[in-house]
C-alpha cells in the first residue's frame, strides 16, 4: 500500500462513502463527515482566544434548540 492510497470513509450525515478525498472528525461527537456537513466555526477558549473548530451539522442543530 502506497501512502498516496486513502482509507474509506463514510459520512456520518448522509452516508457518503468515499475513497478520494478525506473526511473530517467533528470536534463535538468525532464522526467523520464530509466537507458539504462540516463548518468551521470559531469556539472560545478557556484562555479566551477563538479557535476554529470543525463542528457537523447535527451538533450545531443540537446547540440551536
């Protein structure tokens, strides 16, 4: 196996598989998604500074209610 050679994934959201292209982990539940269910929204720190984190479209419903 080469190392240009990427492991298949599946999104958690819509169930996509893929083997080109890599999937992301959620910072909240840590499922892998795809790029069409992740956003990166900024997150403040327990030292106050904003990060980006990538969050799927689950979690952040789940902090909309």
């Amino acid at each position: 196996m080469s190392l240009e050679e990427q492991s298949p994934w599946m999104c958690h959201v819509c169930d996509r598989k893929a083997t080109v292209g890599r999937g992301e982990a959620c910072s909240v539940c840590y499922k892998t998604t795809c790029p069409l269910h992740l956003k990166w929204i900024p997150v403040e720190t327990e030292a106050g500074l904003l990060v980006l984190e990538p969050i799927c479209v689950y979690c952040q419903m789940k902090n909309m209610v």
